[in-house]
C-alpha cells in the first residue's frame, strides 16, 4: 500500500476537476485490462468512463477481440 504504482500502470492521477483517472497507457496488455476492470469493479463510484484504445497479448482476430472488451467492460 505504501508502495506508488509504476509509472502509466493502473496510476491514479487526479485531474482539476477532482475526478480521478486511472492511468494504464505503458503498454495495453490483456493481462493490466483485466486489473483495471476487476478494480473498476470493486470500486464504489457514481459513474465510471472507460476508454480503450488497443489491447495486446491476446491471440484473435480483431473483431473477437473488441468483442471481449466490450462484454468485459459491460460486466464491470
């Protein structure tokens, strides 16, 4: 707990508007897409933005994949 996550891996960053984003940009593995969802998940919040730009690790063609990611992120 003590410990500052790694730099654009699941960091939290604290925008003006007192909303806070949750920053994972270093590299879109499949594997920190799922962290972030399970995180979303558990996290108590009045409305969540998610924003996807590319997935990587995951062996499918383009069109399985954006499919997982949008049940995924509509589980969440």
């Amino acid at each position: 707990a003590r410990v500052p996550p790694y730099f654009a891996r699941l960091q939290p960053r604290t925008l003006p508007s007192g909303a806070t984003l949750l920053r994972d940009d270093f590299n879109g593995y499949v594997e920190t897409f799922e962290a972030c969802l399970d995180l979303l998940k558990d996290h108590e919040r009045g409305r969540s933005v998610l924003i996807v730009s590319q997935i990587t690790g995951m062996q499918t063609r383009e069109e399985n994949r954006l499919r997982y990611i949008a049940e995924r992120a509509a589980e969440t």
